[in-house]
C-alpha cells in the first residue's frame, strides 16, 4: 500500500514538473534554421545578434536551431518532414523542390528584396603560397598539367556554381558560344582527378591530401581555409570573371504557419538585410549587398545565373539532369 | 537436440513465430517494399532505362566486382588471421584479437577518411605506392581498399570459433597416420572451416557491396570510372528524381539477395560434402 501511495505521489510530482516545463518552453520561441555546410558560423553570429534584437524589440526570447549538411540533401530532409521554420541554402533550386510540395508559397523568391538573397558570394580560386603554376585566370585552368579540383556538380551545390562560373567565363570571351564554352569545360574537366561529393570533401583533398593546383572554391570557404590552415600554405586568386552566387532565404510558409512562428521568421530574415545583419554576413567574408557595409573583398566582375543561364530550373535541366551536357562530357 | 514442447524457452511457437515474422516485417520488410513501391511508380521502360544506363552499369560492376574481390582477399588472409590468433600464442595477442573488430565500431567516414588520408600521394603508405607506379586512393584499387578494411571481421569471426573447435589433436593424428602438411590441410582442415569461410565470405561481400560512408572518401568518384552504386542514388536525390533512386537501389538489392541466396546454397552443399 505503501509503495502504491508512493508511487502516486510519484507520478503527480512528474506530471507536475513536465507542465511547468511545457509552459516555460511555450513562452519561449524556438527557430529550426535548416542551411547548408558554409553557413555554420555566419548564422551562428548572426542568431546571437538576431535573439538580442528581438528580446529588446518584442520582450520575446527566441531560441534558434541551426542545421547544416549538403544544401540537396538540406533540402530533402524539409520535404521529408524536418520542421524548419526557414531555410537558407545554397541554390533557389533546391528550395524550388521543396515549394514545389507546396510547403512554400510559389514566387517565394520575390518575397524578399535582391531574389531572397541577403548576402551573395562568388568562386574564386585557392592555389598553394606563391601561386607555383602561376595561376590567373579561368584559361590557366584549361592548360595541360594544371590539376584542378572541384566536387561533382551531380552531387553538390557548390560544385554547380563553380561549373557555371567556368561555363560563364567561355561564353563572355571574344566570339564565344555554347560549343566553345562546353569545349572549355570539358579541357578543365579532364584536369580533374577525383570529384568529391561535397564542398569540404573537396577542401580536404586539397588541404589535407596535397593534392591538386588549384582549387575552386566559394570566396566564404576560401578564405575560412585560409584563416584556419595559415596564410602561409595557401592564397586566393580571384579570376577577372566570375559567377555572382546568391544562396537565397526563405520562410517555410506551412511550417510557420504550423508553428505560429510566421512574424518571427520573419523578420528573422528581414533582420539579415538591416546593417548589422550585412556586417555580420561581411564578417564571415559573404559579399553585402548593402553596398554602405564594407568589405575586403577583391573587386571582381559578376554575371548572374539568371542573365547568362536562364534562372536554375534551365541551368539545372540542361546541365546537370541525367544526360545533361555534364554527363555528355563524361560520356565514353 | 530436444524437441519436446516442455522444454522450449519461450513458451507457444505460434506466438514466437508471429512475433519473429511481425518484427522482421517492420524492420525490414516494409522499408524494403516501400522501395520497390516508390520505384514502381516509374513505368517499366523508364524503369530499365534508368537501371541499364551505361554509367549505371559501370557503377554495377565497379561495386560488385570490387567487393568480391575484396571479399576474396579477405576470406584468404582472414582466414590466415583467425588461424594465428586461435592457433598461437604471442605477446600483444589479446589486442591484436580485438584490433580484428575495429572496422566494426568506427564510423566508416572516418574508416574512408584515414585510408584517404594513408594511401593519397602524400600519404604515409600512399607516396612509397604511388613511386612504385600503383596508385591507390581515388582509383577502383582504393575502393577495393577500403571494402577489404570494413569486411574484415566477418571472415575472422566466423571463422574463429570454428577453428577454436578443431582440435589441434586431429592434424597431430593425421601426421601420426603419415599424411603430409599439405594432405592435412586439404583433407582436415579445409573440409571443416570451408562453410565458415564461405559465410564470413558472404558477409564482407554485403558489406561491401553496401558500404558507402568510408568508399566515398577514397573513390575518385569519376563517371565511368570510379563511380559506385550508391553514389549514383545519391546522384538521383540530388536531383529529387526519388523514384530513379529507388529504382536503382531496388536493382541492388535483387542482384545482392540472388548472390547471398546462391552463397547460401553452395554453403549447404559444401557441408554435406564435408559430413
């Protein structure tokens, strides 16, 4: 008898504890921000600064949540049901996917000023100190004996900018065309001795390995390579021409909705537009595109996906679909 | 070999049966017929398309000729492992026994990221390889590499408790009865652990045919080349083709219970041959 009253007693107690604990947990906001691999120190900044701001702004204390991984794989894991109230990732194209399951509203990348991008970036080079093979320029990289490496652009976000931005370069050379620029790209391709699945993947082969001349890289990861590994193994080379990469942000309108966390996503992403959300972005070496922040960034010349691609469903589709120019490329 | 029902653990085989077929269909049934499901909803020409593409087809034979060959190293020189470990003693013994499960408990990215690591250019073992001509990592030969690693255990613990129950006494009796080294191995030893081997060959075989984790570190991941199957699913997700993923990976899966279901035959026959 004893014992059963104990265990009552037990029981309420627990009861007791784990409301309290839910209604402390509902006064408080939580956040699921699902991102790519590069971001994880921006946002890591970025959400202490945003959960100041909003405290003092609205009284409300919100937590956020990061998630990293392969922007694609990022982008299944939201379909597949992980509860992110926003995500930014690495190309429109892998939030395109998810909106198109209708958890995003169509036109999303209207939504937000600078297509839903709030800070850009672009692939420049990273070669070995002293640059020994004296690389320049995207035609360095189609030279015989220059070993280049990039990840598989079939596998990986990063990996299709780097091919675009090479593509791009051929195409905006005197008298260039699109059998030129494959021509072109392929040359760099056959100068690719292993194709990582991922972007870090790539960095390591590169870093760690000891192999390779050069290394395609977005600038945010070259220069964190830099800074973590000393300048005195390795620099950027930033070529004459490059793609502008703009890995877009969104809300994910069901799951805000859901949540009831639509206001704060909000302006958690409005946020990374004011001026301390652009130092922040230039402080992990993204571009702002408020152009009063400024940045150390080597000045270069953009093309954008849209102006020479067709937006990234075109890209995508005549690229790197099964059987795309990437696979006519590899094809025997 | 008692069969009364008085004597069973569990009580009522209905209820064990049932319980043993209800979980094995939630643990790997059901996943395994979502698969076929998803990948039903291509219509069948796709389907074969998708499955006999010619990058497909080399990433097929890249993966299943590399784990048989890996899966061949191993049931050679696991089972010369095994046979040192149960047969000698040595100092440094009990380490090197549990050394043999090592590839069991480390995640396989970091299998895949250490053998990178060891047989790339500069690598400790790589630069002496890559001098001599051969080269390693990011080459068919490295994933072979990295499937013998990771298959390892299996031959070595099927293989040793099998060996541990052979006595030593009966290979002194056959010297006794005047058969030569070669005489004892072929018709007493090989008799006896040859079904084992043949599991533990089985089982690195799986393995490797499924390993992904540490192959994709030290493959060069080159279309045609050295691509391997599970890549290419991943090739597919990435473009959120699902049911071209599946569709591939429900191939696999065929073509690897056919192989384990043709092993397991020629497992039972070599143990009536050995009785």
């Amino acid at each position: 008898m004893k014992t059963g009253l104990l265990k009552k007693v037990t029981a309420v107690v627990a009861l007791a504890l784990s409301l309290s604990i839910a209604t402390v947990a509902a006064a408080e906001t939580t956040l699921l921000n699902v991102s790519y691999d590069p971001t994880r120190e921006l946002y890591q900044d970025f959400n202490g600064a945003f959960a100041k701001y909003w405290k003092g702004k609205s009284g409300e204390t919100v937590t956020i949540k990061q998630s990293h991984g392969g922007s694609g794989k990022q982008a299944r894991s939201v379909i597949d049901g992980l509860e992110a109230d926003v995500v930014t990732l690495a190309l429109a194209y892998d939030i395109d996917a998810i909106a198109e399951k209708g958890l995003i509203k169509q036109g999303w990348q209207k939504e937000l000023p600078h297509n839903s991008s709030p800070y850009t970036s672009t692939i420049v080079f990273l070669v070995r100190k002293g640059n020994p093979k004296k690389i320049k320029d995207w035609n360095d990289l189609a030279k015989p004996g220059i070993s280049v490496i990039t990840p598989n652009p079939k596998t990986s976000g990063g990996a299709r900018w780097n091919y675009l931005a090479a593509w791009g370069y051929a195409l905006k050379q005197k008298r260039g065309n699109e059998a030129k620029a494959k021509e072109f790209v392929a040359k760099i391709l056959k100068n690719v001795p292993v194709l990582d699945s991922g972007a870090r993947g790539s960095t390591n082969t590169f870093v760690q390995r000891g192999l390779g001349d050069v290394l395609l890289a977005w600038e945010n990861e070259a220069y964190l390579a830099i800074n973590e590994l000393g300048p005195d193994k390795f620099e950027i080379v930033t070529p004459s021409l490059s793609i502008l990469a703009e890995p877009p942000v969104t809300v994910i309108d069901k799951v805000a909705d859901r949540h009831g966390t639509r206001k704060v996503a909000e302006e958690y992403l409005k946020y990374l537009y004011t001026t301390e959300g652009q130092k922040i972005a230039a402080k992990h070496y993204y571009r702002p595109i408020d152009k009063k922040v400024p940045t150390n960034l080597a000045k270069v010349k953009l093309f954008t996906i849209d102006e020479l691609f067709g937006g990234w469903q075109k890209a995508q589709k005549t690229h790197f679909a099964d059987g795309g120019v990437f696979d006519q490329i590899y094809a025997r | 070999m008692n069969k009364s029902p008085h004597n069973r653990v569990l009580p009522g085989f209905g209820l064990t049966l049932g319980y043993t077929i209800f979980y094995l269909s939630i643990v790997v049934l059901i996943p395994l017929s979502a698969l076929f499901f998803k990948s039903a909803t291509l219509s069948w020409g796709d389907f074969w398309a998708t499955v006999t593409a010619e990058r497909v087809i080399a990433s097929f034979r890249l993966t299943f000729g590399a784990a048989i060959a890996a899966a061949l190293v191993n049931a050679l020189f696991g089972t010369l492992v095994a046979w040192v470990l149960v047969r000698y003693r040595f100092p440094g013994k009990r380490l090197a026994d549990a050394l043999v499960d090592l590839p069991f408990a480390l995640p396989t990215a970091v299998a895949g990221i250490t053998l990178a690591t060891v047989y790339s250019a500069n690598g400790w073992l790589g630069r002496y390889l890559e001098a001599a001509g051969i080269k390693v990592a990011f080459t068919p030969l490295g994933i072979t590499v990295a499937m013998v690693f990771i298959g390892l255990p299996f031959v070595v613990r099927t293989v040793q408790p099998v060996l541990e129950e052979l006595e030593p006494e009966l290979e002194e009796a056959a010297a006794c009865l005047g058969a030569n080294r070669w005489q004892t191995i072929r018709r007493v030893l090989l008799p006896s652990i040859t079904p084992a081997v043949i599991t533990g060959f089985a089982l690195a075989f799986a393995r490797g045919v499924g390993e992904y984790g540490s192959i994709i570190f030290i493959a060069g991941n080159m279309p045609m080349k050295s691509e391997i199957t599970p890549l290419l699913i991943i090739t597919k997700l990435e473009q959120y083709d699902y049911a071209g993923a599946t569709a591939i990976a429900s191939v696999m899966l065929v073509i690897s219970f056919v192989m384990l279901l043709v092993i397991n035959i020629l497992q039972k026959w070599s143990r009536r041959y050995a009785a």
